[in-house]
C-alpha cells in the first residue's frame, strides 16, 4: 500500500521558516518525481515545487523561487520542503505527491503528472 505522510506544518509569523517532510513508502520510489502542491480555501490546488527523486532537476512555481527548497532523502525515503521568508498568502494546506517520470516536464506542474498523494498539512502564516 503506497502511502506518503507530510509532517511539519503550523502556524509562524511572516517571514519566519517552516520545513514540510513527506514519508514515503509502499514502492519503490526511485525513479519517480516527487511534488508538492497547495490549496487554499476557495482556490484550486497550486503547484508549489517537484524533484525528480534520485536526479538533480528541480522545479518551482515562480512565487516561491529563492524563498523554497525541495530535497530528497534517498535514506530516509523522504522529500522535504524548505520553506523560507513566508508570506500569509502561502496559507494553505500543503500536499506532497509522486508521479512517473517524463519527457514533457509541464506534466510536473500539474495535478494529473502524479498518481499518489498524501492526507495534506496546514501552514498558516500569520501578518
């Protein structure tokens, strides 16, 4: 049973840091992309950041450059997400994801390039 668990959100001021883990397990991950998304109240679900699992290629929604980092921990089967110099409006419930592989990397900014999704953590940055 494929199961990816995030952890690590809550509530900090503006311009405070958060990390977000997301534990994978249940298959072997290894060559998959691993992404994470956001959705805020009202507001259809965001691409925030992917990496494929055991290369170098990262991906970031333009908002978020500079500010977050996504890594892996091939180890520790985990992905993380950095998140620095927080704005309220990354309020959101954060949600990690894996997908196959692919050759067109627009896929990756979207919902439909994943196939598991995790149960999702709060981040609430207050002003």
């Amino acid at each position: 049973q494929v199961q990816l668990v995030e952890s690590g959100g809550g509530l900090v001021q503006a311009g405070g840091s958060l990390r977000l883990s997301c534990a994978a397990s249940g298959r072997t991950f290894s060559s998959d992309v691993m992404g994470w998304f956001r959705q805020a109240p009202g507001k259809e679900r965001q691409f925030v950041a992917a990496k494929a699992w055991s290369g170098g290629s990262t991906y970031y929604l333009d908002s978020v450059k500079g500010r977050f980092t996504v890594s892996t921990d091939n180890a520790k089967n985990t992905v993380y997400l950095q998140m620095n110099s927080l704005k309220p409006e990354d309020t959101a419930v954060y949600y990690c994801a894996s997908g196959p592989p692919s050759s067109i990397s627009s896929r990756y900014y979207t919902s439909q390039g994943y196939a598991y999704w995790g149960q999702g953590t709060q981040v609430t940055v207050s002003s």
